[in-house]
C-alpha cells in the first residue's frame, strides 16, 4: 500500500519561525527545496533512532532559500521507506515584503510506520543553488507496538 500526502501551510505542516501560508495552492512557482547544511557539511535532518510500530515520529528537516517563498512538503509512505520532499514556492514580490537574504526553514513532518524492523526515511532536495538533486537517507529502527 502506498500513502501519498501533501503537506501545505500551518495546517498539516509544523514550521519554525514566520510563514505566509494558507491552506489554499500557493500562487507561485513550485521548485524543489535547497536542504541547509550545518557547519560540519551535515544535513540539518534530524530522525529518530528508533520508533513504535504505528505510533507517529517527528522528522526534522531544515532548507533555505532566499526572496518571497512559501513551503510545501510531499510525505509518501511505501511500507518501510518514507520519503519526504521540501519544496518552496517562489512567490511573486509584488505586495510583500520579502527577505532580502536567505533564511532557514524548518519542517516537521509526521511519519508513521506500520510494522515492526528496519526503516528508511529518505529525503530528497538540492544540495545548493547549483540544482545537484540528493537523497539523503535516515535509518529507524522500528520497535514492536507496546
């Protein structure tokens, strides 16, 4: 069984810091999300180590990007490999106020598994502006539902 979501806005995705989100299709135009890295090359992606079968976990993940955007995350669920995709909408400037530099967002996407053993979160974005696509994988281990 796969389990496809969208999730836009406040409504169904947690982020950090201010957000010009509605629960509509933004206006703008969709493009894949850059994933922020710390200052030891690392992914700013935080899973668990381990999980409950069927019980909900928190994945964090941080992009950036620059100029009037809005943030749209794709979560799809294949039994055990979630796979979250960021995005940002670019947004005309006319009528915002937009930053004039990059700033982080953070996402928080909901993930749940069904069965117990070894899982995989994979998450897909741009290494930088230069559009190089990577996936950067996460093992969760998921332990037996109490």
């Amino acid at each position: 069984m796969r389990i496809l979501f969208r999730l836009a806005g406040l409504a169904a995705l947690s982020l950090a810091g201010a957000c010009c989100c509605s629960s509509t299709e933004p206006e703008g135009v969709r493009e894949l999300a850059v994933i922020d890295y710390d200052d030891d090359g690392q992914p700013r992606i935080t899973v668990p180590a381990t999980a409950r079968a069927g019980e909900p976990f928190t994945a964090v993940v941080v992009t950036r990007a620059s100029g009037c955007v809005d943030a749209e995350t794709d979560l799809s669920v294949s039994g055990a490999t979630a796979d979250i995709t960021p995005y940002y909408i670019r947004l005309p400037p006319e009528g915002r106020t937009c930053p004039d530099g990059p700033s982080s967002r953070t996402r928080e996407v909901v993930v749940r598994f069904a069965a117990p053993g070894q899982a995989t979160v994979r998450v897909r974005g741009l290494r930088d502006e230069s559009a190089d696509t990577v996936v950067i994988t996460r093992t969760v281990m998921v332990q037996p539902a109490s």
